[in-house]
C-alpha cells in the first residue's frame, strides 16, 4: 500500500541496541529426586538480573520401563502428563498455579496451535496428530518443553523478570497418563504389560538478558523508587466433577462463586470417560457423551441465549465446532483463525467452547455465580468425568525493592 513512506528518502537507519547480551543460564532443583508424587523445586534467586522467562525451556530426561510383550508408546503431551500440579511463584507468592498440567495444556493446545507450532513442539512430547513414538529397541527419552506450553502467564505476560523466582512441580501419583499400551493376542491369550517412567534429571533453562547502560540505569531507578509492576495475565482455571450420574439425561453443576474480575471470559467444557489413570486409554481424547445442549449462567444471564440443540449420532454438532473455531479469533484479537481439530477429529476430541467475553456490565454485582446446565439424549455413561476451564482475567503486582508480590484481581 502506497503512503507518505514512500517518499521518506532522507530518513536515517535505526538500530536497536537496547540489548549488549543474551546468555542461557541452566538451574538445576535442590533435591534430585523425582519419583511419584514428589515434589521438584527450581529456584532463580538473582534479583539484580534480568530473566525472560517467557523463553524458558523445561528439561526433562529419563527412561520407560516395560514388562511384558505389549506395546508402549508415549501418548501427545506425555511431558506434562507427568505432573498432577505445578506452580510459578515470585518472591515467595503464587503467581500461577495449575491443576492437571497435562490436560490443561492438552486443551490449550487444540484451542491455539497449529500444525506448524505442534512440528515445533515435538521435542516437547507434543506432536498432534501423531503421539511421540517409543520404539520397542529405545528406552530413553528427553523432553525440552517451553514454560509458555505449561504457564499461560509466559504467553500473555512477555517482558523480562525480575526478583527471586520459583518453579514447582509436583509428579504425578502414577505414569498411566503418559504412557499407551498396547496388548498383543496370540491365540486365545493376550499379554499383560506393564510400564512406567524413570526420571532421572531436570533442568530449567532460562535466557538472561543484558540491556544497554541507559536502559539499565532507567531500570534501576525505577526498582530503588519501588515502582509498581503490573502483571496482567489470563488464567486457565481448571475444575472437574468426579462423576456425573450414570443413566440421567440432565445434570446441574454449580462450578464456583467468584469475583468480578476473575469472572470468566471463556468457558471449556470437555467430557472423559473411563480414561484417567489407565495404560490402555489416552487421555488427549475427550468423550462426546452425546451431549445435546451446554449453557452456562452467570448471574442468571445464560450464554449461549438458545439452545445448540446438538446430535452427534447424526453428525449435527456443526454449532459445536463452530464455537470451537471462533474461540482463537476472539481470545487473541486477531482475524485469522488457527486450530487443529477439524469437523471430524472434533467428534473424538469435543471441546464445547462457551464466549462470555461480551456482556453487560454497567451493573456489576460483587460477586458471579457460575453454573453449568448438561444435557444429553442417552444419559451420562458410567465413570464419566466432565471438565470444566474457567479463563479469566488476573492482575498481580509485583514492588521490586520491598519484594511484595500482591493480587489485585
């Protein structure tokens, strides 16, 4: 498109030289030990240092141990299947905590990524369609995963860090999550094969950033002054239900009381049955359940305003993986629309997707109650677990020189 650049012939060349050096810095836990429900601590305690965090790698190394004649292979994601829980914190206070990282990032993942970003994410155990493999002759595995896969505060929040800094990850009580068997038949008798994870080391790798002397001093002052830094980010908040009840075709789940500011955006509804914990079930599936209808109340203000009206027998969830779409252009501002799953894999992989960004809130009560209204055409089947991802705002602030680290959401 032609404009007034176009005859800027005099203007000078500018540089940018904010940055003198870029270096990658490894930190290893305190504690090496990294068995089932153990818990793995990496700090960062450097205050006057600049981290980008956003850029952090997660190392993880190990081996697979099998027993018995099936085959094992790792299932997409199995990196971080292989904690229950972790955690980022700032100067001793919780920035952001996740519940399930495997299935959080699972999510995620089907909602944001492409395929180019799911063939740059191999390394990371990520690599839809196709799950890492674990050849029958190979036991050794090793995992470089970006924090941003497993944090959404490295997505939204890009700017370097400072102060002590802390990962926490906590395994999972078993490997049954990461892992797929296989069985072989032979005749009338069918293998009984058993496997697990050996981790043997974990690394963080985090590029330290060295700005230019009038960019440090400015920085510098501003932390001896304590000014106040703004950390606004957007949480994937994870609940899930146990059980819903086997056999009923209608079933009301009251999710949470919550603030106005960290009332939800975005709601992920996803189903699972007889998948969790279990060799022989990949948890990166997610079960229609023949669900008819999904709506969300908050308040008393239903979204969506009518009903979807869904069949999967008949291949009518078209609504379904509509929302499913419009979920990216709305999340990120953008035009363009990025997803992996297209209308078929949608049907084994069903994320129903509910918008609530616009709503009115000129008056704006103290508190939300958020609920969800499930209806299906065959009744809930049995040990049926249903997922819900609450995506809301979170601001924190963090006063550099009294290390206060507070939440104003």
């Amino acid at each position: 498109m032609l404009s007034a650049q176009a005859f800027d012939i005099f203007r000078t060349p500018r540089m940018d030289e904010s940055i003198e050096k870029v270096e990658w810095r490894t930190y290893y836990p305190y504690v090496k030990s990294f068995r089932n429900n153990d818990t793995i601590e990496i700090t960062i305690n450097q205050s006057d240092v600049f981290e980008a965090m956003y850029d952090g790698l997660l190392l993880i190394s190990g081996k697979v141990k099998k027993n018995g004649g099936g085959t094992v292979s790792f299932v997409n994601n199995a990196g971080a299947f292989m904690f229950s829980a972790i955690s980022y914190e700032v100067n001793v206070k919780e920035i952001e905590s996740v519940r399930d990282p495997g299935l959080v990032s699972t999510v995620r993942g089907y909602m944001c990524y492409t395929e180019e970003d799911s063939k740059h994410l191999v390394v990371a155990g990520w690599n839809y369609p196709n799950a890492p493999l674990l050849d029958s002759n190979e036991e050794y595995f090793n995992f470089l995963i970006p924090l941003k896969h497993l944090f959404n505060i490295f997505n939204d929040y890009r700017v370097v860090t400072c102060g002590k800094q802390t990962i926490r990850l906590t395994r999972s009580n078993n490997d049954n999550n990461c892992l797929l068997v296989t069985e072989r038949t032979t005749g009338s008798t069918t293998t009984t094969t058993t496997a697990s994870i050996d981790i043997e080391n974990v690394e963080l790798k985090i590029k330290r950033i060295y700005p230019n002397n009038d960019i440090r001093l400015k920085l510098l002052k501003a932390i001896r002054a304590d000014t106040p830094i703004v950390i606004p980010y957007r949480q994937w908040e994870l609940h899930m239900k146990p059980s819903l009840p086997q056999g009923s075709t209608h079933d009301v789940w009251p999710i949470k009381t919550t603030s106005v500011m960290e009332s939800p955006r975005y709601v992920i509804v996803c189903f699972q049955t007889d998948k969790q914990d279990k060799l022989t079930a990949d948890p990166t599936y997610f079960d229609n359940v023949n669900i008819t209808n999904i709506r969300l109340t908050l308040n008393g203000e239903s979204f969506p305003n009518e009903r979807m009206r869904l069949n999967f027998e008949k291949n009518d969830y078209a609504e379904a993986h509509y929302r499913y779409t419009e979920f990216f252009p709305s999340y990120m501002s953008r035009m363009q629309k990025r997803f992996l799953l297209d209308f078929k894999a949608f049907k084994a992989r069903t994320l129903f997707v509910i918008d609530c960004s616009r709503r009115d809130e000129s008056m704006k009560p103290s508190t939300v109650d958020v609920r969800l209204d499930i209806e299906t055409s065959e009744g809930f089947p049995a040990n049926t677990r249903a997922y819900c991802i609450l995506v809301h705002d979170s601001i924190m602030e963090h006063l550099p020189l009294s290390e206060i680290v507070k939440n104003l959401s």
